[in-house]
C-alpha cells in the first residue's frame, strides 16, 4: 500500500518526519518516515480504521490530522470473454 501525504512547508530546508498513529495523543505511534519537503509516502501496512498523523521538523510538531483507512476488496474477478479466429 501506497499512501501520500503533502503538507505546507514553512522552511524548505528543514528535515521533516511523517508520524501515523492509532490515537490523537500519539501513544502508540505505528509508522514514522522520512518526508522530503512538503511529502511522505507510507508504504508499511497500516490498520483500517481511524488513524492520525502529524508532521515533526526538529522540535517543531504540526497540528493531528485524522484520516480513516477502508480497503476495498473484491470477492470475484469479472470474467471477460473474448472470440478466437475467423
């Protein structure tokens, strides 16, 4: 799984760091990444459900954002036919 994150970026220069966790108080933090200026990609298997994220640049945290994870799965292939020959 892919996940994409973008964020204003006050200072283009700073080292940013992405955090996902399970709760708004970040106790349990599940997954933290490198960003590169104003982005992140998540690709570790994240829980569905309710989950918040925030970005760090030093000692400087931004604000939670929540966002809910739903994956769609599909119990059948659609079978697709096709005419061989004349």
């Amino acid at each position: 799984m892919h996940l994409a994150f973008h964020w204003v970026s006050p200072d283009p220069q700073a080292e940013y760091r992405l955090e996902i966790a399970t709760s708004p108080q970040f106790d349990k933090v599940i997954a933290t990444v490198k960003g590169d200026r104003n982005k992140a990609v998540v690709d570790n298997d994240l829980p569905e459900g309710k989950l918040y994220w925030r970005v760090r640049a030093g000692h400087e945290i931004s604000g939670v954002n929540a966002f809910y994870l739903r994956r769609e799965r599909l119990s059948y292939v659609p079978e697709v036919k096709a005419a061989v020959g004349p």
